[in-house]
C-alpha cells in the first residue's frame, strides 16, 4: 500500500539568487524522486523567508525609484510561492523524465486564513527584508509605519505578525490532486495569509509558520508521515556543548519535558518541534521525522534522523 509523506523544505535551503536555487532545487528533485519510486505519495511544502524579503524590498525598491505600484506583502508572498514552486515543479519534472516515470506535478498557490485576532498582530515578531541600522530603521518607521526590531546584533530587520494558521482555504483542491496521484507544491511559506473581512478574504502583512501550517496540511491529508527537512541529520539535546546528544526516537512526553528546559531555540529547532508535536497528536499512528534534505531517503527508510512518536515504540 503507498504511503502519503508531506515534506516540509525550509526556505534557507534553497539559495539567496534565483540561478543559485534552480542549482540546488535540482538536488532536492533527485532526492524527492528517490521516494517517490519507492512508492510514496508525496506533498511538498517549503519556506520562502529569504525570497520573499529580496521580492519585498525589490517591490519598494521600485515603487520608491520608478513610480510603480506599491506591492501589498500578501502579494509579495504570492509571488514566492509562484517563483519557488516554478523551480521545483521543473526541476521535478525533469527528473522524472529522465527517468521515464509517468507523473504530474504542480504547485497550487495556497492562502490561509488566520484570526484577526490572533495575539500575534499586537507582538510582531517575524524578522523579514534587509538590515538597517537603527537611523536608517526610525526614518523608515517614521515614513510607513513598518516596526523594526534589532535582530541578533546584525542590525534592525523589519517584523511583522506571525500569526497560527486557521484554515487551508485550497485544502481540498491539494487532497483532489493527490487522490489522482499528483505530486503537489502547496502551502509555500506557510501560506498567503487572509483574513475574513467584510468583503470576504482579504490579504494581510504577516508571516504564518511554515512548519506549523505544514503540519496542519499533513492532518488535513491523513499524511502517514510528515517529513521537515534542515540543515542537520537529527535533533539534538545540549546542542553545540561538549556533552550533545543526537535523539533517534522522541515521543511526545520527552519533548514537552526537553522544551520545557530550554533545550530547543526558538527561530531554529522549536518551532520544527512544535509543528511534529502538533501532526502527533492530531494524526492516529501518525509519524514525524526531522532530518537533513541528503538523508531524505535513508530517514524514510528508518535508518537515520530523529523520529517523534505520539508514544514510544
């Protein structure tokens, strides 16, 4: 019987230029293809935090020089799930003709809708575009309003919300595509967010978790395994000391217990933790693992990465 695997890509993984992602979306394709002969049904995700701060700032770059329209930033997330999901499909296509395997592939621009209310809009926390020093970041803020915080002695980066995905508005489109054995692109950097306003959706100025809306896409499909790939093949306890420990197998008990002391970083392994934590529990029997894009098959086949269980085996 196949197996329905949602893959999760972090958007630091595929490059700061477009020639330089096409390179290492090739390998990503290879990797993907790999399983996907192996039998697996696949949906692919992805971030876009890089891509859609160098499409942001071009946009204002150009409205500020030229005159052209201002761009909204929902519009601007648009824009890199198209772009993104373009080299994938692409590069996924070729890969499959090389191989003579007889399969469709395409990229669904995904929104997502979040709660207007949601805490997040008071406290805007995801970093997004360039660095500026702090003169450079008042006058901004005082020219468009934009909140700036200083982000890990590198500078003042613009922030905006970053809100909890609610709903998956294309959901059943993606689970439509699949039933007919389509490899999808959706739900690339977490989702265009919207709200619902008084004419209908609505875009807004915000950043959804990728991992999180991931995993809310892996439930939503009944996924048998959701896959979130980073730069490292396994999760570790005591990370970057001299007593860190790679984590085979972790069940929902033992990464409340390692979250609770501070084991994990936020803006790096946590939120990765969380998203596996949240699919755990919502999907029966359902298996997450976090591993490395290289080690993609191997973890698939058990062999490596850090498998998070509901309960332990």
């Amino acid at each position: 019987m196949r197996k329905k695997v949602v893959i999760a890509l972090g958007g630091n993984a595929l490059g700061n230029t477009p020639s330089e992602q096409l390179e290492l979306i090739k390998t990503t394709a290879k990797n993907i293809v790999d399983i996907i002969e192996n039998g697996y049904d696949v949906v692919i995700t992805h971030g876009n935090g890089p891509q859609v701060g160098m499409i942001n700032l071009a946009m204002e770059v150009s409205h500020e020089k030229s005159n052209t329209p201002d761009m909204p930033f929902a519009e601007c997330g648009a824009m890199s799930q198209g772009y993104i999901g373009y080299h994938l499909q692409q590069s996924i296509q070729n890969e499959l003709l090389k191989r003579k395997i007889r399969k469709n592939c395409i990229t669904v621009i995904t929104q997502v809708l979040v709660d207007d209310n949601d805490a997040a809009f008071k406290n805007p926390t995801k970093p997004i575009g360039s660095f500026y020093t702090k003169e450079e970041a008042d006058q901004i803020t005082k020219e468009k309003g934009y909140i700036f915080k200083e982000d890990a002695g590198r500078g003042y980066r613009r922030v905006v919300a970053s809100p909890n995905p609610v709903e998956i508005i294309e959901n059943k489109v993606i689970k439509d595509l699949i039933s007919k054995k389509n490899i999808v692109i959706a739900a690339g950097g977490g989702g265009i967010p919207i709200i619902n306003g008084k004419n209908g959706y609505q875009g807004v100025d915000a950043v959804i978790d990728k991992d999180k809306t991931s995993a809310k896409l892996a439930v939503n499909l009944n996924a048998d395994i959701f896959l979130i790939l980073t730069a490292v093949e396994k999760v570790c306890i005591n990370f970057g000391k001299e007593n860190e420990q790679e984590l085979d197998l972790l069940t929902l008990k033992q990464a409340k217990e390692y979250m609770n002391n501070d084991e994990f970083k936020k803006g790096s392994m946590l939120p990765k933790i969380e998203a596996c934590l949240d699919y755990v529990t919502n999907k029966k029997n359902g298996k997450a693992i976090i591993t490395s894009l290289s080690k993609l098959k191997e973890a698939l086949l058990g062999k490596t990465g850090t498998i998070i269980l509901r309960k332990g085996e």
